[in-house]
C-alpha cells in the first residue's frame, strides 16, 4: 500500500525551540514547475530581536565551555549532519540543484564541520602572543569572541553557505544569528534539526528564514549585535549593513565572490575575524640583578 | 589615627625648568606634500599656541580639498613608483633611519611636544618620544618578514592610508600610524590634531632628512574638514582614525559602501578595580597615574574607579592626600605631574562635567593647589560616590576626573565595569593570581592591566571591544589592518 507523504512544516529556529513567526506570515517555495514544495516562515524584525535576545543570553556560557567540550559538539554536529545526508540531498534536489552538485554540497558540509571542529583548541595557538616588552612586564595577547554575530548566509549554496558562516563563528565561542539563504532555505531549517539533537546549547545557533529586503536594515541597526558577517555581492545590502552598522561599530565582514565548494573558503581567518584580540599586562618582580642566576 | 602628613611649606619644590633656547620651532610652517614643505592652495594658515601660557608658537598652512586631492595623488604616484617595488629590505631600512633620527633629536621633539600640547616634560622626555622612536624601531624589521607575520597567505600592501591622529599624543600617534602603514608597504597622508601639529611636522623635517622618496609621507595640517576631505576622498584605500567614538561612527558611515577598509582607535571609560587584598599604596599610585597622566586626556585612563567597600575608606583617604603632593603647573618643570590642559575648548568640555557631576549628586574634591594665571587648567578631581547612571560614568570626559563607586562582590565589579558602550581598557588589583585571571577573562576590554596601569609598548597590541572602536595598533596584531589577503 502507498505511504502518503507527510509534509513538513518548516519554522524557525530560536533559542532551540521551533516557533513559527511571530507575524504569521509566510512565503512559499516553487519548484522548477511551479509546484509549491513547502510554506516557509517570513521572520519579522521581531523574530529577529527574539533571536538576538536569546543568543546574547546564551553566548557567555558557550564562550565560556571549554575549547574541547566545543570542539566535541562541532563534532557532534558533523556526526549528525551525515546521518541526514539523503534528506538534504533530496531537499536540495526539490530546490534545483541536481543530484551530483547536491551530493557534493552535503558532503562539503559535513567535511566543513569535521574540519572547524578541530580548530575549537587550537586557533587560541596560532593567534595569541606572548610579547617581549621592554619593560619588566609578563604581556600576552589572547583572541576572545566578539558576542553576538548576525550572518547573513549566501544565496547559492542553501546548506554549505550557511555551515561555512556559522561554524568559525561558533568555534570562537561567539553566538549567532543566521538569516538563511532566500532562494534555496530548506536546509536551513533541516540543519536546525540537527542542531537541536547535537548538543548545541539553545542560543548558540539561531536560524531564520525569510527576505533580505525586509531584514538586512534590522541586522544592520540592532545595537545589541557585536559583529556582522555578510557572504554575497548584493551592493546596497553591504551598504546598509556598514552604515548602519556605525550606529554600535558593528564588525562588518564581507565575503564576495568566495566558492564555498572549495577547501579555500576555510581556514582559521573566518574564525579570527569574529574575535577581539584582549592583551593583557602584569608586572615582573624584579629583586635580584640581572647578573646573578638562581 | 592614622599619621596625616604636613603639606605647608616643608613641601615647596625649588623650579626645575627645562630649557627650550635650542629648540628651533619656525615661525610658519607649510604643509608636507610630496617630500616638500608648501603652502595650503588657499594660501590660508592658522595658528598653534602654547595651552600653558597661550603664546603664539608658530602659523601653519591649512589644507583644504585641493591639498589633501594633491597629496593623495603623490602618495599613489609614491605608492605605484617607488615604495612598492622597493625592495621590504630596503623599506625597512628607512624606518629604522626615521627611528635614529627621533632618537638623536628627542630632547627637541619633547620639548616641541610640551611647548604645543601641556603635557608635562617628564611624560614627553620619558614616555611620546621615546615610544614614538621605539614603534618606528619595532615596525622597521617588519618590514622584510611578513611572509612570517602571515604563514600561509599571500599579503600585498593596501595603497594609500589616510591617517587622521588627535591631540592627547601627537608624535606618538603619528608613530603608531606611519609606522606599521610603511612597514607593510603603503603610503600615507597623516592628518595631525588642529591644536597640536608641531611635533608631526619636525617628524616630516626627519623624514626629509632620512630621504624618504617623496610622496611616501604627506603630512597636511588642518582641522576638521581637512580630516573629513581626506576620509571621503576616492583616491585612498584606508582610514586609520583616533579619536572620538562620534567622529568613529561618522567615519564608518561615510565609507560605507565603498573600497575603503577601517581601523578606529575611539573613545574609552575604562575601570581600574581595587579589591580588598590589593596592595593599597601601590594602588593608590596605580589610580593616580591611570587617571591624571597626561592630564587625563588619554582613550585609555582609569577614569573609573571601582572600589571593595572594605577598603573604600581607606584607598579614598590615601588618594585625597596623595592628591595634595601632586604638582600642578608649568609642564616644561621636571618636577611638574600635571601639565596644562590641551585647549581653551578642552577645559570648558570637563568644566562642563565638573558642573554636571555636582548636579548629579556626586560629591566634588579637588586638593587646594594653586594654579598659573595664563593657560587652561584643571585641578586634579575626584568625584566621590557617583553611580552607575551618571553621565559622569558613563561618558569619557577627557581630563584629570576620577568617579568613584565601591562594590561588593567580584561579580558586581564586574557587571559595574562593563556597563558603559566603551571596551578600551580595564585595570585590576588584586593580589591573588587566580582572581587576576578570573577578572582579566571577563572583563569586555582590549587592554587590561593587572596590578599596573597605563603602560604601553610597540610590541603590544592595543585597541578596543564594543565602542571604542575596531582593530589592533601595535605587535604583529598591528600589521594586519594595513595589509590585503590575496
């Protein structure tokens, strides 16, 4: 006997729970032949305040778990992600991308995860410094997360776009919240399944689906976001994201043109980018000369 | 009863002035463009004054749109010519020339620097100059190692940086800016503060002297709307700015949009935390030199004072008369702590606060001092029982103010320290290792100082969290804002 399909509501993803929309509202995805594959929620401004209220609140605590414990749920994360490969290749089928380059892109998406899940304990390594001051000091710098980071994920790579954004965002111990891609966002909501059966404290990742038009000023004026960082090449989008963004000195990163597909669209710059550097002085007691040895 | 010392007349210092007769400051100065001294286009100029006594020092020309277009293009023209296809060796090799030259001209320099700006003689002697020199030192053997500075990835310079630096640290500022800028291979158009411009155009007679290709350096004197011609100018692929977070905000909206990348060394409001097992004396040095260096005018001053209610009273009692030993006056004495206030404009923004502060509710102390008759100054205050609301907590007042609060816990401290817009720096005392560590990880600041305060060096990187803007000046965190990713 044939199985009649149940389709799937696909909400948001705010502080670990699955809500839908505040406003109601929502927008349908067609297929190549016109068909409707799914109702997704419109997010309003207030979803998106929602979200950064949540995300504040979670960040300390996930900054301050330890490198490994993260470095574990980045893992844990890729784990689960393989698990779903089938549903999310199909998935990006029903969006247009054929099976091979769908293939590809889940595939990516897990290495992605594998690959940032390793840099949890050791981006601290290669950026912190110890430096030599001149005067009888013990000086070091140390990267320390932003806070929270709202990502605007690149249009043409529904799952990877978003995973490549949000993973060193995370891995520095940052919170985010994640505006998926417009034109291909199921994933999105699928990936927020994962996330919620990863381990990911609730907060940490937060997704939204929805239009640029209507939400890029808001991310862009929100005076409680730290950092924003903007994969696409959509001109005035990055122009209101950086005026606005002067309202709090906004961090403003901009990624164009980048081929999410390749292994060079990682690398621990995408981590750094969202982290301050703290330096930090004490003075060295100084009683012997230096001449004299212990 | 605590032993209350004498400050009568047992306490009088004899004058120790330094000589400023070998100091050769002309009477005009024009703007350095393109390896000459010129005048403005509009042949306009303005004046620079001496804070401590209001005397005339010099005229310097005022660049307008037409000089900041003409030094732009000799900057690229440098750029494209002669400093990025020379060899870094040889960049390098410059910049540690620049460096000699402070050096060997540092009695002069800070002299220059306390005649223009107040500061005290001690600080420019012991502190402007020679970090100034040290910076170029520091960045000069950069200059042929970034490979190592950047493992992996491909640098290339950025172009041309416009420079805009305030008035609280003139040669300093101009070091931090050039310094790491030529290293990396760019050229540069420095914009000095309106009221002190002296000491960046003796740095642009060494420059001269050092035979820098022209171009490289353009140093153009000017107020505002010269530092508001270069930021908007298309011609430059960088804006390296310090000052005020308003003018921060108003500098990354105007580039919003285009090619040009930031870094903003803004405003501060930084709290210096005293706890109850800190050692007290060295405290009480610590609080007075976080806040009254440089009369207070410093992004990074501890002009927040969180103090342990079980020590309140008595790290209070040791900062009111550790304020009546403070010697207030001639900044060109030796023995002088607190110089003159930068400018006229300056001293009515914190009158204004010392006003405001006594309306608020926070109780005043000033210690009885007297003070010259010619020049802007401002006693040494401190403001008694402010909270966390007032304006005079919350807002960076740019002068010799100290607000005081007193907390309980370590965490109330913390919360207390946060709670304003600025992330610059922070100051702890305390003499337990593991609190020091616990404190210096939560506070949201870019520098933090553990049982010191207010020390700086080239190889460390300083800049802010939060407001008080984006970027590092400073260590190898300091060459990154002037260099591309291929």
């Amino acid at each position: 006997m044939a199985h009649l399909d149940i389709p799937k509501t696909y909400k948001l993803f705010i502080g670990g729970q699955f809500p839908r929309t505040e406003s109601g509202r929502s927008f349908s995805l067609e297929n190549a032949e016109g068909g409707t594959i799914a109702n997704l929620c419109q997010a309003s401004r207030k979803d998106f305040r929602n979200s950064v209220a949540v995300a504040r609140k979670a960040q300390a605590g996930w900054a301050d778990r330890a490198a490994f414990n993260r470095s574990q749920i980045l893992y844990r994360l890729a784990e689960m992600l393989d698990g779903r490969r089938a549903q999310l290749v199909e998935e990006l089928n029903f969006q247009g991308i054929s099976s091979v380059d769908a293939e590809k892109e889940v595939c990516a998406s897990v290495d992605r995860l594998v690959y940032y899940a390793g840099w949890c304990d050791k981006y601290q390594q290669v950026s912190g410094t110890v430096n030599p001051v001149a005067s009888s000091h013990f000086n070091f710098s140390v990267p320390e997360p932003m806070g929270v980071v709202g990502i605007l994920a690149p249009d043409e790579f529904g799952l990877l776009g978003l995973v490549s954004l949000f993973a060193p965002v995370i891995v520095g111990g940052n919170t985010c919240v994640i505006l998926a891609s417009e034109s291909k966002p199921m994933c999105s909501i699928t990936f927020a399944e994962v996330a919620a059966t990863s381990d990911v404290p609730a907060g940490v990742i937060n997704i939204l689906t929805g239009f640029r038009e209507e939400l890029v000023p808001h991310f862009a004026t929100h005076m409680d976001v730290n950092s924003i960082v903007y994969a696409g090449d959509n001109d005035p989008d990055v122009k209101i994201l950086q005026e606005g963004s002067a309202l709090n000195l906004k961090r403003v990163r901009i990624h164009r043109g980048v081929d999410w597909i390749s292994s060079s669209s990682q690398g621990p710059q995408f981590i750094l980018e969202c982290q301050e550097t703290k330096t930090t002085w004490h003075p060295v007691e100084v009683i012997k000369p230096k001449t004299g040895g212990y | 009863m605590e032993h209350k010392l004498n400050y009568n007349d047992l306490w009088a210092y004899a004058p120790a002035p330094e000589d400023s007769g070998h100091v050769n400051i002309r009477d005009r100065y024009g703007l350095f463009l393109n390896g000459r001294f010129q005048d403005a286009d509009s042949g306009k100029t303005f004046e620079t004054h001496n804070p401590a006594t209001e005397v005339r020092l010099s005229e310097v020309a005022f660049a307008g749109e037409t000089d900041v277009d003409a030094a732009v293009k000799a900057a690229r023209n440098a750029f494209d010519k002669s400093w990025n296809p020379m060899p870094p060796a040889d960049r390098g090799k410059y910049l540690f020339r620049i460096a000699r030259m402070i050096q060997e001209r540092s009695r002069e320099f800070a002299v220059a620097e306390t005649l223009d700006g107040g500061k005290p003689i001690k600080e420019s002697r012991d502190i402007d100059i020679p970090l100034a020199a040290a910076h170029f030192f520091y960045y000069a053997g950069w200059a042929d190692k970034l490979e190592h500075a950047f493992p992996t990835r491909a640098v290339t310079p950025m172009g041309v940086a416009g420079q805009i630096i305030p008035w609280n640290f003139p040669l300093l500022m101009a070091a931090w800016k050039i310094a790491p800028a030529l290293a990396c291979g760019n050229t540069v158009v420095l914009k000095p503060a309106e009221a002190t411009p002296l000491t960046a155009l003796k740095l642009a007679e060494v420059i001269q002297d050092a035979g820098l290709p022209d171009g490289v350096v353009n140093i153009l004197t000017g107020d505002g709307s010269t530092g508001a011609a270069l930021v908007n100018h298309p011609g430059i692929d960088k804006v390296a700015f310090t000052g005020s977070t308003a003018v921060g905000k108003l500098i990354q909206n105007s580039i919003a949009g285009s090619h040009k990348k930031a870094t903003l060394e803004l405003g501060g409001k930084a709290a210096n935390i005293i706890l109850d097992d800190a050692p007290l004396n060295q405290a009480v040095e610590g609080i007075i030199n976080g806040i009254f260096f440089n009369q207070g005018h410093v992004c990074c001053a501890g002009s927040r004072l969180l103090v342990q209610e079980g020590v309140a009273d008595e790290v209070i009692a040791k900062l009111k008369d550790r304020l009546e030993t403070l010697r207030v006056g001639d900044p060109m004495d030796k023995n002088t702590d607190i110089g003159a206030i930068n400018s006229r404009e300056q001293l009515n923004t914190i009158e204004g606060y010392l006003k405001l502060g006594q309306e608020e509710g926070a109780q005043i102390h000033q210690p009885e001092c007297s003070l010259p008759e010619k020049g802007y100054w401002c006693r040494p205050t401190l403001f008694l029982n402010a909270t966390q609301s007032h304006r005079i907590v919350q807002e960076e007042i740019f002068g010799p103010v100290l607000a005081i609060q007193t907390f309980r816990s370590v965490d109330e401290a913390i919360e207390m320290a946060n709670n304003t817009p600025y992330g610059l720096s922070a100051g702890i005392w305390t003499d337990k290792g593991s609190r020091i560590f616990n404190l210096t990880r939560r506070l949201r600041a870019g520098v933090v100082w553990a049982n010191t305060y207010n020390q700086f060096d080239p190889t460390s990187p300083f800049g802010g969290y939060k407001e008080s803007g984006f970027g590092r000046e400073g260590g190898l965190h300091g060459l990154e804002p002037y260099v591309n990713f291929d």
